[in-house]
C-alpha cells in the first residue's frame, strides 16, 4: 500500500466527486464560543443643516460674506485666487440675508407669494412689508416718494433673534468705533437693515462688547448685608468695635512742627468712641495707644479695621507674642483676654462704614474748634481737644423721634451706655421687672434700670438703621473664572490691568463681597529684561469691573 503522503487521498483519483454530507450540529445554548446573531437598522442621515444655521461658525459680518461669495463662485465653476469683488458680496449678502428671512419668516413669505396681505396678529404687520425682485422682505413704510435711494427707503427686515442680526450690529458698532446706542442704530439703518426692537437688540449687545465694557462700564456691586450680631445683641461697650487713624493734624513743640493722627474706636453696640493721639503712623505707636484704649475702657474681645501696615504689623506682633507663652498660660490668655482682628479687604473703606461716619463727625468738631488756634496746639494740648471732642460726641442722641416732645423721656446717648460698664456682660441672668425698682435689693433695681436703658436702645436706635441706605438689589455674584477689571484710582481707565478671579468669599445670605484675583505683573530684572510674575490679592466688588463671564 502506497503511502498517502505521495499520492494523496483516494477520492482526488476518482472522475465524480462524491456528494458532500450536511453534518447537523446540536450546539448548546449559552455556549462562548457561538456567536449571537444581532439585527442591525440602517437609517439614512441627511444633513439638514441650513446656511443660515452655519453662521454661527462666522465671528464677523465680513468674513461670512466673503466666504459666502467664494462659495458662489466655487458653484459657478469659476477659478479665480483674487479677492471678490463689491457686487460679488452685495449678491453673497442677498443669498445670506434670503436664507436667514426664509428660515425665520417662512410663513409670511409663503402669505406674500400667494399675493395675500398678512394677517394682524402677525409682527410685521405694522411694517407693510413687500416682497423685492431679489425674494428679499423690506419695510414698505412711507417714504416711497423720498428722494433717496431704496436701501435708505425699504430697508431690509433682519430679525432681531437670529445670528445674523448680532453680526450685523457687530460690524456697525465696529465701523463706529464703540461710539454708544445712537451712534450703532444710525449706522444699521444707513446700511439698509431694518431690525424689529433695535434699541433693545442694540442695547443688549453693547452691554455685552467687552470693548465697552473697558472703557465705560461701572464697577461691580452688590446687596448691602445684614447687620452682624455685634451690633444687635447687647454688651458691654467697646467688646466688639471698629477703628481708622485720621488726621494728620500740625503741632508746635518750640520753633518744630510735628504731624500727629488720631485712633479712633467706635462701639458696635452703643455707637459711643473712643479718641488716642498717635506720633505716628508707624506698629510701635499703635500697639502703645490700644494699650492705652484697653487701660481705659477695659477687655476688647473683636476689632474690626481695614488692612492698614500699622494695624497689620501689630496683629502679627501680637501672634508672634502669644508663641512665647506656655501651654498653661497661653489656653489662659486666650480664654479671658482674647483679642482678634478682623480685617476688611483692601480697598474696601465702605466696609467700615460704621467707624468712617464717626470719623466724618469727629472731623467736623475739630475743624471748627482748630480755626480758632491754627498751628498752635502742642501734643498735651491736641490730646485734650481730641478727649473734648469725644465727649461731644458721645453726649448726641442716638434717636431723635422725640426730641421735639416736652413729655419724652431723656434722649439716650452714648455716655448713659458707658456709665453702665461693667465687667460682666450685660444683662446678668434673671428677669427684672418693674417692682424690683420698690425693693430692698439694690443690685435688682440698678440692673432693671440698665435693661430700660438697653431696651429703649433697642427700640429707638436699633429701628433707625434697619433698613438700607443704598445697594438695594441684589447682583450676580462674581465666579471663579471671570475676567475682571482691578480698579486703580491713580492710574487712567486704559491703564488697569486685567485679572482673573480665582476665589470667591461668600457671606452668610450667599452673595459674594470680597474675591482673591490674579494679577499679572511685568517687571524689569536686573540684567534689564522684563519678566511677567502672577499676583494674587484680595479685593471687594466694588473695585472691580467685570469683562467676561466664566462659561
């Protein structure tokens, strides 16, 4: 037998091929190895995008005609490199322009081709709009008979929610170099546009050019914020209160004259103030004058002020005396004598209001009585004028609804407020009422007297300031990623710089007051090359102008 590696199988040697046997394979189901039949529909896409849809590709008015007009000449076979010329775009606007009008006011087309006037309801009514040779809606109007030319006669209808419209105001407010409203629509309607609600589509997109908003737009501002507790719950004065330095003010000391400031600290609770005479603006005399403030009217527990270099040098004195105390000692001192500083963000002196109207009063005592001895004061002297002038102060009435009244009560000022200082908060744990001004314990008539005084502060004075002087409404609230303007008041408007917002602090009823921004800096090294170095600050709103929003 021959082998089957030389000759093959048998059936290759045979004339007739046998008949091929169907094998019938029971596959189990379930099995990996067998592939699931899937059924798959087809469907048909077609692409329903329309020329005027595709505009929105286009960030100028002249960049879609353009191409619009090379497409036209692509479709004509028509191979030329050079630019396109005026009638070339006049008839790429006309196919812009009918595309646009057909997408929007198909309807109304349809009504003017069956020669059928539209009905009343419908916006154009009032516009008697007609159909031109070109298939174009105009304005009809009343100036037929007008000398000028058609455009200036039946300018065309653009409507004002399409892509389009915004392009065609862009292009205006280009060529009018950002000049304002009036200037935009004069320079629309001269080009032959007629779009329905300009002033408004107008206005509402200049408010958006950030070009505009660089040159003219206000700063950013928000809802005035409630009043914090300090200034509503009774205590003891000067535990919470604000200060600023003023001045300066010119002293003689033999044939010199020196300049001296003053501090001023106003309470949160009783508005009463307190004036020290500074040689200085410098850490050492402020430190010297709190500590003469604290020796006087006792314990401080919160100061409120802005981010002077004086008022920051002491805070971080102050940490760096506290890390020089023990454990022991230091638990202590913060629990019985606890001073912190809360520091507004720079720039921001409306933040301290509250102490900036005493300042304003205490300005206008001094200025009155320093006229009658300019430049002769010595540093004992100003001391005692400026312990005059906070004696008047705190001697005003802090309500005046009844002053004009023979029968009312003695007005409450701040000095009855300061004579009930003590060294526990006030009112002490009990209710007093009016029998105990009868009875043999002294202490509980004092302390009903007190809550009367506390009272009627709560009732005359608390009411004159609970609404709002200003900053009614409440505005958008600045995000991370928005592009700002950081106000520089020594610089002119072109020369602010840009910055972008990277942080955002948030009050208690969630609107945003105070944000940290990036600052980009260029700066020469010392070799002479400049080099740009990001900065990041701290500013209220208000001192900022918004460019961009965050998408």
């Amino acid at each position: 037998m021959k082998s089957s590696w030389f000759t093959g199988p048998a059936f290759l040697w045979k004339n007739e091929l046998p008949t091929p046997q169907t094998v019938e394979l029971d596959l189990t189901i379930g099995d990996p190895e067998v592939r699931k039949e899937v059924q798959t529909l087809l469907t048909k896409a077609t692409d329903t995008t329309t020329l005027a849809d595709r505009l929105s590709k286009f960030s100028s008015w002249s960049n879609a005609v353009k191409a619009v007009a090379h497409l036209i000449r692509r479709a004509k076979q028509i191979k030329s490199n050079t630019p396109t010329t005026v009638s070339e775009q006049e008839n790429a606007e006309n196919v812009i322009i009918c595309d646009v009008q057909c997408h929007t006011y198909g309807q109304e087309i349809n009504l003017l081709k069956r020669g059928k006037r539209l009905p009343h309801h419908t916006k154009l009514y009032k516009l008697d709009i007609f159909m031109d040779s070109d298939g174009l809606l105009k304005v009809g109007g009343r100036l037929r008979h007008s000398p000028d030319n058609d455009s200036f006669k039946h300018p065309i209808v653009i409507p004002k929610d399409h892509y389009a419209a915004k392009l065609i105001i862009s292009h205006c407010h280009n060529k009018v170099k950002h000049q304002g409203k009036g200037f935009t629509i004069n320079e629309v309607r001269s080009k032959g546009y007629w779009i329905p609600g300009m002033s408004k589509t107008v206005a509402s997109f200049i408010r958006q050019c950030v070009t505009c908003r660089r040159l003219r737009k206000l700063p950013e501002g928000q809802r005035m914020s409630d009043l914090p507790l300090q200034r509503l719950e009774p205590s003891p004065p000067f535990t919470h209160c604000g200060m600023d330095c003023f001045g300066p003010f010119l002293t003689t000391e033999g044939r010199k004259q020196h300049k001296r400031y003053g501090l001023l600290f106003t309470c949160f609770c009783s508005r009463a103030i307190h004036i020290e005479l500074l040689e200085d603006l410098s850490t050492d005399a402020f430190i010297n004058a709190l500590r003469c403030f604290i020796s006087i009217r006792g314990a401080i527990r919160q100061i409120q002020c802005d981010q002077g270099t004086n008022f920051v040098g002491a805070r971080n004195e102050f940490k760096a005396a506290l890390n020089e105390l023990d454990t022991h000692r230091l638990s202590a001192y913060l629990t019985e004598r606890q001073c912190d500083f809360v520091m507004n963000a720079p720039h921001s002196s409306h933040a301290g209001g509250v102490w900036e109207r005493q300042i304003k009063t205490v300005r206008s005592v001094l200025n009155t009585t320093l006229t009658l001895s300019n430049g002769r004061l010595n540093d004992a002297s100003l001391r005692t004028l400026f312990y005059e002038a906070m004696a008047i102060v705190n001697s005003r009435p802090l309500a005046i609804d009844n002053l004009n009244n023979p029968d009312s009560l003695e007005p409450l000022t701040p000095n009855h407020l300061l004579h009930l200082k003590s060294n526990a908060p006030l009112p002490p744990p009990g209710a007093f009422s009016k029998e105990d001004l009868y009875c043999k314990k002294r202490w509980r008539r004092v302390q009903f007297l007190a809550e009367q005084f506390w009272s009627r502060w709560r009732r005359e004075y608390v009411h004159s300031i609970i609404s709002r002087q200003k900053w009614h409404s409440p505005k958008r609230n600045l995000t991370v990623g928005d592009v700002v303007l950081d106000m520089d008041e020594q610089a002119p408007r072109s020369k602010w710089k840009l910055a972008r917002v990277l942080e955002t602090v948030s009050g208690k009823d969630g609107l945003v007051r105070r944000v940290k921004i990036s600052l980009g800096e260029n700066k020469l090294d010392n070799k002479g090359q400049r080099s740009s170095k990001l900065s990041v600050v701290e500013r209220p709103v208000q001192k900022l102008v918004l460019l961009l929003e965050s998408s």
